[in-house]
C-alpha cells in the first residue's frame, strides 16, 4: 500500500530491564523489490499502407534571397498526393565567404496510398520486433524479467502476440523521519 513504512532507521536503546530508554535515529538502506505478473496484447495488421508512385514528376526551382522566397514551379493539381524533396545550395564566393542566398532544386513525384498484404516472414518478424520494444522498454527501467511466457497467433486480419511476464522491479523511495522529542 502507497504511503506505508517498510524500513525504519529507528533503533531503541533498552537498559538491563528491557525497557526502552531511548531511541536512536540511523539511516536504514534496504533493496526492496517487488515481484508482479504483466500480461499484455499487441496485435500486428495483415494489411500495411504503402505508397505506389505512378512515375508523374515536376521539377522546379526555389530563389530565396534574405527573406524574400521566389518558386518557379508548376501548380501540383487535384486530389493526388505529391512528395516534394529538395537539394539546397548557399551562394558561396572565394571558397570561404557566403551570401544570404540560396537556390534549391524541386521535384514532386505522384504517388498513390495502396494496402498491400504483409508476406508471413514480415509478419513475424514485425510481431517479434513489437514484443522485443516492449522487453527493452521495461529492461531500461531496470525491470528484471523473471519469465515470460508468450503466444503468436495467426487471425483473419493479422497477427496477435500476447503474453504474462513476471517481472521483480525496485520499488520504494526514501522518506525523511522526523526526531520526536521524548
């Protein structure tokens, strides 16, 4: 339970009877670690969005001098979808002196989003990348996986990994007591 004291640094002096005479405060260290069970489901599409370009290219040139920004390019039209790369170059003089003047060279391919089918090795090794991600994340945190038990399972639309981990992770966090006055 949240907010309950596991390790006291409070150590009681008793005299020859037992009784306690006074009480010593120490620092009190202690690894405590807590072991839990995770069960988890992470499901992979059969199905994957891909782009398919349909070989449309426009090619144009972009001017900019200080703040000013001139294009010379084609208007890209309809309802397509167009992926713009760039090659940037600085006006440079004497090798070593450069002009606020840049000139950059434009080309927009077409392209089309499509589903493809994911082949059965992609699908295993995406389904064992996902369940790796997840152990990594929780080795980082300095989780220590005690064991793991996990299922890959074909569906109709993809494929599901599920599992139980039984993990054992610090828990705890040092609070400061206060000395009451007897």
């Amino acid at each position: 339970e949240k907010g309950q004291v596991l390790v006291e640094g409070m150590v009681p002096v008793t005299d020859d009877s037992g009784e306690v005479v006074r009480t010593l405060f120490v620092r009190a260290d202690a690894d405590i670690r807590l072991r839990t069970t995770k069960t988890y489901r992470e499901q992979v599409s059969r199905f994957q969005r891909v782009r398919s370009y349909t070989g449309k290219k426009r090619q144009g040139v972009r001017l900019r001098i200080g703040s000013m920004d001139i294009l010379a390019m084609l208007p890209l039209t309809g309802k397509q979808n167009w992926e713009l790369t760039g090659v940037s170059r600085q006006t440079v003089l004497f090798e070593d002196f450069f002009l606020p003047v840049w000139t950059e060279m434009i080309t927009a391919r077409e392209y089309e989003n499509v589903e493809r089918k994911r082949t059965k090795t992609e699908l295993n090794t995406l389904t064992k990348a996902v369940h790796e991600r997840k152990l990594q994340k929780l080795t980082e945190k300095g989780v220590q996986i005690i064991s793991k038990d996990v299922k890959i399972e074909t569906k109709c639309n993809g494929w599901v990994a599920h599992g139980e981990l039984v993990m054992q992770e610090k828990v705890g966090t040092q609070v400061d007591t206060t000395q009451k006055e007897d």
